[in-house]
C-alpha cells in the first residue's frame, strides 16, 4: 500500500516509508509533509531527488504523447498544406498543358527539333539530393543488402536486449531515483535508445508514406519507451511505464530468420510467425497489468495497488485466455479489469484459434525432417525413387547380406512421403546402418541435408509394376539431372524400365559410365536373360542366383532341393589375381583355382598398354596373366575368394585343404608389390605403365625383365568383348612337328582339337578370308556384334495359319506376346538381339516366331526389321490351332510375355493371361508322327565333333528322340509380375504361396522368370561395377556403349561391310549346354566326376563347364516319366554325374562351323558332306565308345524312348 498523509502529519526517524508496495529505509532525520494527492517515493540522501517525494510518471508519459501527437500534428498539417498548394496549383498546372500543346515546334539550323518549354523540362529529368538521401536511407534498412540485413538483425536484437533490461528492472519499484552515472542498466538502456532514435531516424527518411509510418507498430513502440529514456537522464528518475512495449518486436522474428536464412519452409515460417505473435501479446498485456496493479488507480489516489511480480502477470494472462481462471491471482484495480474485459474478448480468440494450430503444425512437423551427420571414416549412400516396404526389404537383405565382407557403409533413404509403421520398423531394425530423411531429390536444399556432395554413390530404385513405364523412367532421369546438377561428380546407379529410356541419359552433360555412372535397364536384362534361356534352358535362373546373395539352407534328405540348394549359395565376387599365376595361360590358372583353391573363374579384367580395361570372358590359352589381374570368380562367399589373392606356389603347393591356405609370410618382390600399389596411379595418370611419372625406374625394369620371362599376346579389346589375337609367332610351340603338320602347320593350343583352333581373321588363309569378307554384301551390322539383314516390311513377314503350317519349323523359338494398340512396348529387340549375336554362324540362329496381336507388333517392329529369320503369325496365343500351325511341340523354346501386366491393379491377376496361355500349352496332345527333333534340344556337340553321320552314330552326338505327344513336354519360359503367382504355373509342385521365388519349383527348373530377381543388381554394382558389364556382357550378346549411342541416334541397327576389325569381334564366347549322353564325354557321364569332366573340357576343348542342368528325379535312379529339370550351380570336384545331365558351359567361337550351311529342317543335319567326319573321329578316340559297359549303353537306349532333352 502507498503511504499517504492525510493533511499534515509529521513521519519520526523510525518510521518505515513504501512506494509501489516495495519497503525501504527512509533516513531518520528526513521527514516530508504533503498533500493528499502526494505520494512518498524511495530516494536516498545521495540522489538529488524532490525532498517532497513527489512522483513524476506524468513526465514521462507526457514526452511520449507530445511526441506522437506533435509529429501526427505536423505531418498533417504539411499534407494539408501541400493539398492547398496543388488544388491553388491547379489552374496553372493546366494552362502549361495547353501551352504546350499549342506551342508550335521549330527545327533548328543542325536538323533537331526544339518546343518552347524544352528549358523548363529539363531540369525535371535530374534526381534532387532529397531523393538521392531517400533511397540511400532505403538501402540501408532493406534487408536485400547486407548492410540492411546487419542492420536489422542488430535492431532486432538490441530490443530483445531492451526488453531483458526490463525483465530485469520490473523487480524494482515502478517509479524510483536513479542516478545516470551510476546505474549501469539505465546507460545500457540509454545507449540502446540512441541507437534506436538513429534508426527511427533511417525509417522516416526511407518512408513514402509518413502518416502510415508514423501509426506502425513499430514507430509506436518507438514513441513509448525512447523519449522517457531521456527524461530519466534528465530528471534522475526511472519510471518502468511502457517499457514492456518491446515485447510487440518479438512479431518480427520470422522475418529476421528468414533474412538469415533459417526458415526456408512454408510451414515453419508460419509456425515461428504464430508462435511470436501470441507470445509478443501475452508478454505485452502482462507488462500492462503489471503498471496498473502495481500503481493503481488514479482517482483513488493509488490506494488500491497490490504487490504483483511480473511474472505473476504473465501467470494471470495465460489462465485468464486459457479460461481456467484459479482465483489465486486476479485484478484489484478498475484499470486492471477493464483491460482483462477487453483482453479476454481477444486473448481468448486468438488462443483458441492460434494454440491449435501451433500444436498442428509442430505434430505436422516432418519426423524425418533432419539432416544427415556424416561419420568419419565411414562411407554412405543416398537411395531415393521408389521407396516400399518391398523394394527396401529387398534391397536391404542383398545390400547387408552376411556373405559380403564387413560393409562399412551407412544407407540413408530419401522419400517425400514418410514411411508407413512397417516400413517404420525396417529402419528401426536396421537402425545402426540405416536412415530415412524426408525430402525430394528435386529440391537442392534435401540434396544438402543428405550430403549428396559427400556420398559415396547415388541409388534410384524404379517402381517396376507401374502403369506408364515411360513416365516412371522420365521420372527417374529427371532425378538424375537434379542430382548431377547438384554434384556433377557423384556416381549414379539408376534402374531403367525402358530400353529406349536409356538414350536419354546420355544427354545429361555429367554423365559418365567410365566414371561409374551405371543405368541398369530392366526390360533389357530381363529379354536377355529369357534369351539365353532360348539357347540353354535353366541359365536365367543360374544367372539370377549368381549376382543374387543368398545364405546356404542345408538340406539332409537327397532330393532335388538340396543340389539346387547347395548352387544357389554361390554369388559372383572379384578379387585380384596372386603374383604366383603372372605369365599362366587362362585355362592353366583356371584349373589350377578350380582343383586346388575350389574357386571357378570365369573371367578377367584386360587392361590394354593404353590402360582400357575390357572383361574376357574365358579367353583361352591366347591370354597370360598380368600382374595385379582382376579375376571374376563363382563362390559361396568372399573369404573363399581371398585364396585367389593369398595363393603362393612356394607355401601352399602342397596344401590339400584349400580352408588352409591364408596369407603367408614370404616376403614379395619389390616389383609385384609396388606395381600394385601403383597400378591406380597409372591408371589416373593416363599413361601407359611405362610412361607413367609414378612408378620408379626400378620397377620398369622390372617389368621389362617380367615380359621377357612371359611374353604377352596382344589382344583386340573391344569393350567387355572376348576378342583375341593370334598369340605371338616367337612364343614356343610345345607341339611335336607331326601335330604341326595335321593342323595345317598353323599355331595351336597344345590339347585343342582342329576345330577349336581359334583364327584371327588377320591370319585365315586367303580363299577363306575373301569368301568370309564379300565386299558387296552386308551381313552385319556396323559393330560387327551382331547378324543384320535390310530392312524388311512387315508384310513380308507374316503368316498365315496355313503358311505356317505348311512350313517346317523345328528347332525355333516361339515367342508369344499379349499386347494391343495401347499397351506399353517391352522392348522385343532387346530379346531378338541375343539370339543374332554374331558369334553364332547363319545356319545356326534359331528362327524366330512372334504369335500375337498384328497391331503391336506392327508397333514393334521399327526395332526388329534389320534382323534376320524373323517370322510373325497374327492370332492370340490362346489359340491351339496357332500354336499348332507355329510347330510348338518342335520349338526350341516358348516364350511367355505380356505387355499388358502393370494395367491391373489386383496383383493376383496380373499374370492371369501369362498363366492361361502357360496352361493352355502344358495341356496340349501331339501326334507321334513327326521326325527327329533338332540336336539342339539334347545340347550341342563340341566343336570338332560332326553331327551329320548319316548313321546318326554316337560319337557324333546326334540322338534320335521320339516326338513330343504332351505339351507338358515342350520348353517354356514364363514371365511372371508377381512372384507369388509361381503357385499356379506347376499343378504338381508342394510349394507354398509363401515360398520365396528362388526356392520354388518352376523357378529352380528355368520356366519361370519375374523381373523381381534383378533388384539385386542395384547392390551388386555398388560394390562392383564391373559384375554389371559381365552380366550384360553374358545376356546381351554383345551391347556395348558405342553400340547404345548409336542406337539412341537412329533407334535401329546400322549394316556395315565386313572388315578384318568388325569380323574380330565375332571371336568372343556364348554359352551353351553339352550333352553327356553321346560323344566325347560319354565315358564321364555314367557315374564319372563333374572335376573330371571340368578339367578334360577347359584343356581339349578350352569349354569352361559352369552348371549342370539336370533331370528332377535323376537322383531316383529308377526311370522316371518327369522330363523336369532344375539348375545346379558350380557343383564340386567329387560331384557325380548321370547320362542325363546337360552342362552349361562357355564355348569358344568356331570358324570352321561356318562352312558348313543347314536347312530349317533337322532332317538336313543328315544331307552335309562326309568330308569332316575323318577329323571328328579323329578328335575323338574309338576307344572311348569301346570302354563303355553294356550296363550303361541299356540305361541310354531306355532313356531314349522314355524322355524328350532340351
């Protein structure tokens, strides 16, 4: 309570004195004697202060209303001055327009023309100082410079300064002596108001419009807390009055953020403009209630104040909006509650409608909405396109499969949709190597949170099942743009849908496959991997299961699951070569990694003089191992593979147990550890190794030393092709001059066949070149990769059903295709191409016959019109009298696709045509009066092995079948969409609908395919580019990047003149299946070892055996009717196989095939000329067929009739 005197009253030396309910010392010998409107104020004898005690709260109230009024005043009364003086002005304004108007324009002397008031304009065009202080004043306050930026912020912050003196002064009485030299916050306060003043100042001089400026917010603030600043310094008073004004600054602070560019988001800026606007009122109003209950009111001579702490106000104002309303706190004065009538009308409004929509934009807030902290040391990726629970799971379990080494690397997800709860729970379950950031690819300011710039590559998963595979690919390839406009330098693996989507990714300026750049085309992998079904049934599911990362399931019981099983925890891996294999042959290290390290290799990197590096594909004898090769190896796992890498002759020639073979401590060469270390560096540089500045002299002798030691071949490198040259003529032969003379006195591998001699067009004898070199005839394309004929028109295509019916077709492929007008392509080049790869001779390519829709095919056909031996029957492949008149009981293959899967949004269903048709083939009935079915469908007979003996004699390997009477016998392949619809394909199969794709039947025996299994090639390449080329390599029969950008330049293969350079490429190897019924390794398929029958391939025949393609119930032993085969992948040395068994198998090219021409028919296989039988026979021994038991040749004979082969 204030003490007043009523009247005259006298205050002893002992008496206690309070002002604004604060209690003081008064000092004894003062004593004050006032009226009843006097009030006592705290004053020390120091301060220079009213002995009366009088308060001056008037003052300072005062200064601030004569400073907005007397400023309101005087702009109005310009304005209206300055109305006077234009409408005064007016008349005058107008008579110079008509003078003008009716002024006459003369022409000077020099030509120019010139009116009367040209005198009186031209000033006008020149700025005046006023404008030219105007917008300099502008710039300093606009926040588009930094000086304005600075500028503001600094306002900014010293009024939140201001405002914390004020919290700190609200403790204090409200109106107390203080002494300016003394009081350390009050000269803070003082400083802060000048500097305010100052740029009061700026923004009236910047303002078009003073009158609005002068009723801102902001200007209001100004007039209530800067000029009582000064009547404080004046009068040695501090009164807290409307000093709380500056919490209405805090409306500004989405502003200042936004100029220092913290808030860039729609959302948040608005959440940070809600947030300030209802704290700014709140602090507002409680500095208000504060004043007036702690004061009074003054018409009761401030008698009923009561004690209120700031904080106490803001207490009362938020149960006062939030309309809880305890009682314990509440307004005593009548000022007090006016304003909380009013302030409830508005305070509660705003908080009902404010607080809501705070809490909904805060629970809005992106969960995922981080940014990525990058740990050092440790690698990450960026995955983002299609994110599922499918495709992530997918991903994940090939991407941290427990084969791989140690992987050291963090995945961090970019999707803007936030992930479904059991999506949510994947990540959490792989929470120490996975996260999920919320954001688009597109947007730059996501790229950053995920430190694209950092990443060690970039993953684009595509939605395979989408409607509009177009759309779904420009999708992708627009992120690709973003991503290499953000980092030009990041490595991209993107998956494509579409085949002719690819060329567009080589617009982008940044994109470079050399550097790492991959695109992996799914329609193309998928028609190259049904291809090479068409030429070995079984291999699209060895191929699948070869990049794919499986763990091993043992199974105890013999049945067929656990062979295939025991295959499929095989992976491809790479690994660099010992030093102990430089200067062996391929087929020598081969051996010698598959009998003693129990390692298969396949393949190895090249690297030219220029240093481009090319993948060989079982090469043959003609290449030598160089230092630091790169090996592709089969494996269960990459520890095995490090046995490559380890292997020393001097430590571990000795060792059976491959499992002991570890790194040992002999000390290498100088050379052979240095090169390696130095074989990056060469490779950055450019340069030839000889050439390079890295490597010392030391090591270049070396090396020369080393060439002189194992001299190399040059080889023709054409881009992960397997073309070779001639080995050189000084190399020393280890043929006896008798051999030398039978082959013709050229060059051979010492335990080759005649036939598998391999010829470098640059040495074939004259009359053979000229005839395989016609000048005036195109036979393949420009690449030379692949068999080519002019362009036909569709008509001369088609059959009819009686056409074709009268046809022989056998040993074909039949390809049928559901599609209409309206359905997206598939991309059929892409599995034509394949089957005309050049490596095969003319009279060896499969014909081919479309059964579908004329009017998609028509739409398909631009891309298939260069390619031989292509046929199309109109019709539906639901049709039985089609698929009669086509010869399907005597194709090669059927093909099951359709264009019209992603159309159906009931996943069930999507196979539904695929799965009829599937049907409606097993369950056809043949009659049993065809001939001989084509050779090919038992497996091909190694080259150097004739297969047209009239007697059909097993030493040639041709096998006389009985026809195919059930449809159930005939050769499919189906695509499949969903994987689960596997279930319906096989009537006679126990798989669950639940079971895994690999693990069921149809899919263990190559008749089904789903484009589900190449989700694992997105991991694959990551960790090694170079599995992608090999795989490509292997099923498109020879695609290479020069080959892709011509075709996204004219969309259609281009013929070209043979050349000794295109005829090379023809050289390079394909994969084939070889019986083991007939011919030369007759012996090893009864009950021998599958090691065997590696060895005597890879060194008579330089075949490099792979698999074997085995029949379901042949580890029965009985007889079986099931003609049902399934895939064993790299089986073990000791391994036993059956008469049954074909084997996949890398082939070299045969020149010497060539010569030889075949009809359509198989009955023409009979008509060749004897002339090469000798060298077959002579290939093989006779003795071979004679050291056969009886026992063996009766089970043959009684498979012959009972079972067809593929």
């Amino acid at each position: 309570m204030l003490a007043v005197a009523d009247g005259n009253g006298s205050y002893g030396s002992s008496s206690s004195r309070m002002s604004n309910n604060i209690n003081f010392n008064k000092n004894p010998d003062s004593s004050v004697s006032i009226s009843k409107m006097d009030v006592i104020i705290p004053f020390t004898p120091d301060v220079p202060c009213d002995n009366n005690g009088q308060r001056m709260w008037w003052a300072f109230l005062a200064s601030s209303m004569v400073t907005f009024f007397g400023g309101l005043f005087i702009i109005l009364l310009w304005r209206t001055l300055k109305y006077l003086w234009t409408v005064c002005c007016h008349c005058n304004i107008k008579n110079k327009e008509a003078q003008k108007v009716n002024n006459p324009i003369t022409i000077q002397a020099d030509g120019t023309t010139k009116t009367g008031n040209e005198k009186e304009e031209a000033p006008a065009s020149e700025v005046g100082w006023m404008t030219s202080v105007k917008d300099w004043a502008g710039v300093m306050i606009s926040a588009q410079t930094l000086t304005g930026r600075v500028l503001v912020v600094l306002v900014f912050a010293l009024s939140i300064g201001a405002l914390g003196i004020y919290f700190i002064d609200s403790s204090d009485p409200i109106e107390s002596c203080q002494n300016f030299y003394k009081d350390f916050t009050l000269q803070i306060d003082m400083a802060f108001n000048v500097f305010f003043l100052l740029y009061f100042g700026l923004r009236f001089i910047a303002a078009n419009d003073k009158l609005w400026f002068w009723l801102e917010v902001n200007s209001v603030v100004d007039f209530f807390t800067v000029p009582p600043v000064f009547v404080s310094v004046y009068l040695n008073r501090s009164w807290l009055g409307l000093r709380f004004l500056r919490a209405l600054r805090l409306i500004q602070f989405s502003e200042i953020l936004q100029f220092l560019n913290i808030l860039k988001t729609s959302n948040s800026i608005k959440l940070v403009n809600l947030c300030s606007i209802f704290i700014s009122t709140w602090l507002t109003a409680a500095g208000f209630i504060h004043l007036v209950e702690n004061s009074g009111d003054p018409w009761e001579n401030f008698q009923n104040s009561q004690p209120l702490s700031y904080w106490e106000c803001v207490y009362l104002l938020m149960v006062t909006m939030s309309t809880v309303g305890y009682g314990d706190v509440y307004a005593r004065t009548t000022l007090g509650r006016l304003f909380m009538v009013f302030f409830i009308l508005g305070g509660l409004a705003m908080f009902a409608s404010y607080v809501p929509e705070i809490i909904e934009l805060i629970g809005n807030r992106k969960k995922y909405g981080g940014s990525y902290s990058a740990v050092n040391g440790r690698k990450h990726i960026v995955v983002c396109g299609h994110i599922t629970l499918e495709s992530v799971s997918n991903f994940l379990k090939d991407f941290l499969h427990k084969d791989r080494d140690d992987v050291n690397v963090e995945i961090v997800f970019l999707h803007n949709i936030s992930p479904n709860l059991e999506l949510e729970a994947l990540f959490k379950r792989h929470f120490t190597q996975v996260e999920f950031y919320q954001g688009s690819v597109l947007n730059p300011h996501d790229l950053a949170r995920v430190k694209i710039e950092s990443a060690d590559a970039c993953l684009i998963l595509a939605n395979k099942y989408c409607a509009d595979p177009d759309a779904e690919d420009a999708s992708n390839i627009m992120r690709v743009i973003s991503i290499k406009n953000y980092h030009p330098k990041i490595r991209i693996i993107t998956q494509m849908l579409q085949y002719h989507n690819k060329a567009h990714l080589l617009n982008i300026p940044s994109w470079n496959w050399k550097e790492g750049d991959d695109a992996i085309c799914l329609a193309e992998l998928k028609a190259g991997f049904i291809a090479q079904s068409c030429l070995a049934q079984g291999l699209s599911t060895m191929l699948a299961n070869l990049f794919s990362m499986r763990s091993y399931i043992k199974i105890e019981e013999d049945t067929w699951q656990k062979y295939y099983l025991e295959g499929v925890a095989n992976e491809m891996y790479t690994e660099y070569l010992s030093s102990a294999f430089v200067g062996l042959s391929f087929p020598t290290v081969c051996e010698l990694c598959y009998v003693k390290l129990k390692l298969l290799l396949i393949a190895i990197e090249y690297k030219s003089e220029q240093r481009e590096s090319s993948i060989l594909i079982n090469p043959g004898n003609h290449v030598k191992m160089q230092e630091g090769t790169l090996g592709f190896f089969i494996a269960s796992d990459a520890k095995e593979v490090k046995r490559a890498f380890f292997y020393c002759k001097a430590c571990h020639d000795d060792i059976t147990d491959p499992k002991r073979i570890k790194k040992c401590g002999c000390k290498r060469t100088k050379m052979s550890v240095y090169k390696r270390m130095k074989l990056a560096c060469c490779f950055d540089c450019g340069r030839s190794e000889r050439d390079c500045s890295c490597m010392s002299g030391s090591v270049h002798s070396n090396m020369d030393s080393l060439q002189r030691a194992f001299p190399l071949s040059s080889v023709s490198v054409h881009d992960c092709s397997t073309s070779l040259r001639a080995f050189e003529d000084e190399h020393p032969s280890t043929l006896s001059p008798k051999k030398k003379q039978r082959n013709g006195g050229m060059r051979n591998s010492p335990n080759c066949s005649p036939k598998m001699m391999r010829h470098d067009p640059l040495l074939i004898p004259g009359n053979e070149q000229i005839e395989s070199m016609d000048a005036n005839v195109k036979r393949y394309d420009s690449t030379g990769m692949f068999h080519w004929c002019p362009s036909k028109e569709i008509e001369k295509v088609i059959l009819t059903r009686s056409e074709a019916s009268m046809t022989v077709l056998s040993g074909h492929v039949v390809v049928c295709i559901f599609g209409d007008v309206t359905s997206a392509l598939v991309g059929l080049r892409n599995l034509v191409m394949p089957l005309r790869a050049s490596n095969f001779h003319y009279h060896e390519l499969k014909p081919i016959v479309f059964v579908g829709s004329l009017d998609y095919l028509r739409r398909e056909w631009e891309t298939l019109h260069n390619f031989p031996k292509v046929f199309i029957l109109p019709g539906t492949p639901l049709s039985r009298a089609d698929l009669r008149a086509v010869n399907i009981n005597l194709c090669d293959m059927c093909v099951i696709l359709s264009a019209n899967q992603n159309n159906i949004d009931d996943a069930s269903l999507q196979d539904k045509e695929c799965i009829l048709a599937s049907l409606n083939i097993k369950s056809m009935q043949f009659d049993d009066s065809i001939g001989v079915l084509q050779a090919n469908s038992q497996g091909f007979t190694p080259p150097g092995m004739d297969r047209s003996s009239p007697d059909n004699s097993p030493v040639h390997g041709l096998v006389r079948q009985a026809s195919v009477t059930t449809g159930s016998n005939i050769p499919i392949i189906t695509e499949l969409v969903n994987d689960s619809n596997v279930q319906f394909l096989d009537q006679d199969d126990d798989d669950d609908p639940d079971t895994e794709l690999y693990l069921t039947q149809p899919f263990a025996c190559g008749t089904a395919f789903a484009v589900s299994v190449l989700d694992s090639l997105m991991s694959a390449t990551y960790f090694n580019d170079n599995i992608l080329t090999l795989i490509r390599t292997l099923v498109t029969g020879g695609a290479t990047p020069e080959l892709e950008a011509l075709l996204a330049e004219e969309n259609a293969l281009r013929g070209g003149y043979s050349t000794p350079q295109t005829l090379a490429n023809r050289d390079r190897c394909r994969v084939a299946q070889l019986a083991l019924y007939d011919g030369p390794f007759a012996d090893l398929g009864d009950g021998g070892c599958y090691g065997d029958l590696f060895c005597k391939a890879l060194k008579t025949y330089n075949m490099l055996c792979f698999g074997i393609y085995r029949l379901r119930d042949a580890h029965l032993g009985a007889p079986s009717q099931c003609t049902k085969r399934y895939v064993i992948t790299n089986p073990p040395y000791e391994f036993e196989m059956v008469p049954t068994d074909l084997i996949f198998c890398l082939m070299q090219f045969d020149h010497n095939a060539g010569q030889s021409r075949a009809s359509l028919s198989h009955s023409s296989h009979s008509s060749h000329s004897s002339s090469k039988k000798s060298s077959s026979v002579h290939s093989i021994p006779a003795t071979n067929r004679q050291n056969r038991s009886s026992k063996a040749r009766e089970a043959r004979d009684k498979q012959k009739k009972e079972m067809v082969y593929r």
